[in-house]
C-alpha cells in the first residue's frame, strides 16, 4: 500500500511539473490580439514590389520599407500606395547595399548598409547627405537609432554626425549574460531615454536605462537563449519599435508574429501566424508603429507589408 501511495505522489509530481513551468515561463495575455487590417506587395522589381523586405519606419503618414535585396528603400502612404523610391544598387554616394534596419530623426532617414559596412543619410526626399562609418567601424550594421552592430556583437551610441559616444557589449565576443548579445539585429529609444534591443540569436530583447544600466531582459525562462512558440519568447528577434506610450513592439522571425510588451517588460499581445494569406506572415522580421497606433510588419517570406490595428479602433 505505501509503496502504490508513493507511485501515485510521484506521478502527481511528474504530471504537476509541465504545470508549474507553464506558470512560471508563459505569461498571460493582458491585451486582446491586434486586427489585421491590409497587405501590399509581391515579389518583384517594380514599384510596390520587393526583393527581401526588411527594415521599415514611420514618419508623418509616410511608411519607408528598405527592399534589402533590390539595393533601395520605397517610401509609401499608410494605405500602401507607393510614393517614392530612396537610392539604387551600388556602393557610392545615394546608392546602397542590402539596406536593413531604418531610422527616422530630425527630418532625417538613416539607412544601415549591411553589405557596405556604414549608415547613410538622406534627406527624407531622398537626397543623399552623408555617410557615418564603413569598413573596420561597423560589421554589418543593423538598427540605426544607435547602432546594432552585428558581427562585432555589440552596440555603438554615436552622435549626429558620427562620433563615438558609448557602447554596450564586448567587441567580437557572443554571450547571453545581461548586457552581452548574440548578433543583436535592432534598437529603438523610447520616450524615456530607455534603449531597447533585438538580441537576436539570445532570442530576447535587453532594455538599457538612461544610464546605461541593464533595466530588464525579456524572452523564455530567464532570458538567457531558450527559444520557443509561447507568449513572451522567440525564435529569433529581429526588430524593435516603440510607440509614444514606450511600448515595446517585437517582430519574432520565425514564430511569424509580432509581440508587444510594456515599457517595463510585461508581456501584453501577439499577433500573427504562419502562412500567406490575411493575417499572416512568413518570417516577421522588422516592425514599425505609426502615431495613430498602427502598427506596420514586414513579410519578409511572402515579400509584402502588413497593416495591423489594435482591436479597440
């Protein structure tokens, strides 16, 4: 009999544990899922149509998408009717290569140059005005905010015109401790001076205080390079947008959707699931939110833009 109780207390135990970790590691939705809204695009050369759709940015009813691999970025109204085109293939003055991440500041767009090694700045009509680093400075460069530099595993502050403030991280060195990074992808500030960034291959987002200090790490348990499907982890982050509340919007790669998180680190939504048709997507890998709250994804799988509302609209 003591030994049947025994078996039974320890298949309790056994069967409570997925329970206990589910508790502990998935967070609870605290806002009901975005509503998709529309999408544009197709894969091609014309305008509208992309080669790789990557970076993208928000700016007075305007939406800036970096085509990476058609060397430009193509400037739409919040609808998705194409405005304009910004730089051609190339690796001089006004021309890009594989353009990734996008920043938009003081009347300026900053494109990072993955294959050109540099950031380079347009006015927002796309008049080149100059260039910020280039080989032996950035390693592919990703966000442009402050610079996410990918292969030196690390990230640079830089002022306006290019000088060197402060940097996160350990040149050249991968790790998942706080404030070590995994090819980080992206970065965005938010309203509070709080620096927010993609850790990409450690499956999380680090957020920095005004300081500089670690304020809270984000993505499976702990934080420390576990990936996953549930709420609040990733398969690979790759973007990160804030609103004017400082909420924190993620695109996650290969869990084909987009997260959302408050400006302390509390798990809020998620929207998105794999596939082609509405309300869908292959591979969300950059994320923008506009001031009417709209947020705007990249298909990067399915080379289109997806619009999405929060369900309160």
């Amino acid at each position: 009999m003591r030994f049947k109780k025994t078996i039974i207390v320890l298949l309790c135990a056994l069967l409570g544990l997925p329970a206990i970790g589910w508790w502990a590691f998935v967070p609870s939705m605290r806002e009901p899922p975005y509503v998709f809204v529309s999408a544009w695009g197709q894969k091609g050369t014309g305008p509208g149509q992309f080669q790789d759709p990557t970076g993208i940015a928000v700016n007075d009813g305007e939406v800036f998408v970096s085509d990476a691999r058609g060397g430009r970025v193509q400037v739409f109204d919040l609808d998705g009717n194409f405005l304009r085109q910004i730089g051609k293939p190339g690796d001089g003055v006004g021309e890009l290569a594989r353009p990734m991440n996008l920043a938009i500041a003081r009347g300026e767009l900053y494109i990072a140059e993955y294959w050109n090694d540099r950031i380079q700045v347009f006015s927002l009509d796309g008049a080149p005005k100059r260039i910020i680093g280039g080989p032996g400075q950035f390693k592919a460069p990703g966000g442009v905010a402050v610079v996410a530099d990918f292969y030196n595993q690390r990230i640079q502050k830089l002022r306006a015109d290019g000088n060197f403030v402060r940097q996160w991280g350990t040149t050249g060195e991968v790790g998942n401790g706080a404030g070590e990074f995994n090819y980080p992808t992206s970065v965005a500030l938010g309203p509070d001076g709080t620096l927010y960034v993609a850790d990409g291959y450690n499956d999380r987002i680090q957020a920095f205080g005004p300081d500089g200090g670690l304020a809270w790490k984000r993505g499976g348990p702990l934080a420390m390079n576990i990936w996953g499907p549930f709420r609040g982890w990733f398969a690979t982050v790759t973007a990160v947008s804030v609103d004017r509340d400082g909420n924190v919007f993620a695109a996650n790669f290969y869990n084909n959707r987009v997260q959302k998180f408050s400006n302390t680190g509390a798990f809020l939504t998620a929207f998105g699931e794999k596939g082609s048709g509405p309300g869908q997507m292959a591979y969300a890998i950059g994320v923008a939110v506009a001031a009417d709250g709209s947020v705007f994804a990249t298909d990067f799988g399915n080379n289109r833009i997806t619009k999405w509302r929060p369900s309160t609209f």
